[in-house]
C-alpha cells in the first residue's frame, strides 16, 4: 500500500492554466528529482487519487498515462502503480504568465509549448490584465524555475510593474510581446514594435485608404492596448494628411460614408460590423474595417476583414528556440497587412 506521504507532495495550484493531470505529473516528477520518493515506490491507485486530491478519475488516470510515456512509472496488473525510474532529466522549468488567453495567445501558447519540447515542465498563468494578480503570481512564485516567460499588459497599475519583474534573474526572464521600461540587465525578449508596425502597415495601405474621407481607430479609454499604437497611428495620419479620430466607444459615434475604421478589440469589431449592417453601406466601397490580430474567422466575415497582425506562431516559436539556445536576444516579431475586400 503506498504511504499517504505522497499526498503531502502533490500540488495543485487553482490560479494555474496548467491542466490538474499536468500538475499531478509534475509534483510526481519533482518528487523524485528531490530524491523524496524511490524507486520501486509504490503509488495510490486512481481511484484513491481522484478521492484524496479531489480531482476526477479521468484526470488522475491521464497523469498516470503521462508518466507511463515518459518511463517514469510502470504497473502490474492486480498490483497497481510504481516508479520504474529516477533518472529523470527535466532541466526547463517553465512559468509562464499571459495577460488573457484570446484565439490569438492561444496560437502563440501552442506554439511555444510545440516547440520547447517533451522534456519541459510548464505551469501555465492568466492574470486577466490584472496588475495585483500578477504582482501575486510572481512574488509567491517558487524559486526552481529555470524560465519566467510574461506578457506584461494591464488595464491600471502597470507602471509599477518594472519593479516586480526585476525581482526575476534576468537570466531566467523573457519578455514576450511588449517591453516594459525599467526593466534592466540582460534579458531575452520576443516583442511587437507597437508604434512602428501599425504606421508601416498603415503605409502599405495608403493607396487603399486615400479612396476615404477619415480614419478612425476604436481605441478605448479603459484598455491594456499600449499607447504607442495611438503614437504610430497619429504619425501616419499627419504624414499623409488624412483626417482622424479616436473612437472610445464604438455605441457613441457615427457611421458615416467614407469612413475607415481600425478595430483593435474583437467585441468592438462585433458591435462595429452590426452598426454598418444596419446603415446599409457597402463594406470596402463606401466605409472600411480594418481589424487588428489576424484571426481564421475574418478570412470569411464580410467576404474577408483587412487585418494587421503579427506573426502569433513565430513569437511562440522564437521564444522557445531563445531559452532552448539560452539567449538574451531582443527579437522584434514581424508584422503583417493582409488585404481583404473590407477595405
């Protein structure tokens, strides 16, 4: 019968994303890399599992089937569990902490998580661009992680968050998708040039958008969205003398012939293409839609949206291949316009 001292060494943290099996699997390997449990150590079945820790049967049987792949534990029939191994090598230890997780950091989750490799541990966090969440995750992080990867985006707050990154070695962080000022020492970062890529995408589109009267971009007051994409987006509109506005609310203005806008939400979007189906105008013809964060779905909506969006896959991707290279590299992500007859 296994010692109940197992369950002292099982965690399973409820602010993670990190899926319970993953978690279950993890403290089992953590475990033996403590040198806390032995080989041959017989472990609870799944049922005592899933009745001590509180977690589903399907649950405690998928981390058992994790852990049978990676040859860390066997079974006999009629006898149950065991560790078969304790030469286990697991030297990346992620923390990796999002902002929110849209369709668009879901892309970039997968891929960073395809392209670390099996032999990572990920726990995975969402702080809701809450700053005081975040500020908590951090300050009770544990300390055996090799890695912190964080995208710092907060709707209030966020000017002190300098000060909780740097309590992070700066050998173990990444920054990914925007940098933060103060953030000091070497570092690795995969980031988005805010201002400088919506006033070049602006630009391979001014032929496009000479045919309108004025641009307005849907940018609310409340909103983690960086100012600078408001710097970038001025700059283009007085370098090429076009009329603008800044929309806060997208219920409270006009849906005017020849207006563009540029959507950077997608409720704002939604709410936006309703307003324009009610004025009858043509869409591309007489009003634009531009969206920011390309997407599957606006390949199709309004016979195909006009985005402006980086590369979500790559930023996942080099920020793999940068803590598997144990770089520092500042990496700006590319960013791209795609045309689509909304414009």
């Amino acid at each position: 019968m296994a010692s109940e001292n197992i369950y002292r060494l099982i965690s399973i943290d409820e602010y993670a994303v990190t899926p319970k099996y993953m978690q279950l699997s993890n403290s089992i390997v953590k475990s033996i890399e403590e040198r806390k449990i032995e080989k041959g150590y017989l472990l609870p079945s799944i049922n005592d599992l899933s009745f001590e820790l509180d977690i589903s049967r399907d649950t405690a049987e998928k981390a058992y089937r994790h852990l049978k792949k990676l040859g860390v534990i066997g079974s006999v029939p009629g006898k149950g569990y065991f560790i078969a191994k304790t030469d286990i090598k697991q030297p990346i230890k992620i923390f990796l902490l999002f902002n929110k997780l849209s369709t668009h950091k879901k892309i970039m989750y997968d891929a960073f998580v395809e392209s670390i490799g099996d032999d990572a541990v990920i726990d995975f966090y969402i702080y809701n661009n809450d700053f005081s969440l975040f500020r908590k995750l951090l300050m009770n992080k544990r300390d055996d992680y090799t890695n912190f990867v964080i995208i710092p985006h907060f709707l209030e707050g966020g000017e002190n968050a300098h000060e909780v990154i740097n309590t992070i070695p700066k050998e173990k962080l990444l920054l990914l998708d925007q940098m933060i000022p103060g953030v000091n020492g070497n570092f690795a970062a995969v980031y988005e040039d805010f201002e400088k890529d919506i006033y070049d995408a602006l630009e391979q589109a001014v032929e496009k958008l000479s045919r309108y009267q004025t641009i307005k971009i849907i940018f609310p007051e409340y909103t983690y969205h960086p100012k600078q994409i408001l710097e970038g987006f001025y700059r283009f509109c007085n370098q090429y003398a076009f009329n603008y506005e800044v929309v806060p609310n997208v219920n409270n203005t006009a849906i005017s012939e020849g207006d563009v806008f540029i959507s950077l939400m997608e409720n704002d979007l939604v709410l936006l293409i309703e307003k324009i189906i009610e004025t009858k105008l043509e869409v591309g013809k007489q009003i634009g839609v531009i969206s920011y964060n390309e997407t599957p779905l606006k390949k199709i909506i309004l016979n195909g949206i006009t985005t402006i969006s980086t590369d979500f896959y790559l930023m996942g991707e080099k920020a793999a291949q940068l803590i598997r290279e144990k770089s520092t590299a500042h990496v700006a992500a590319p960013f791209y316009l795609t045309l689509r007859e909304s414009l």
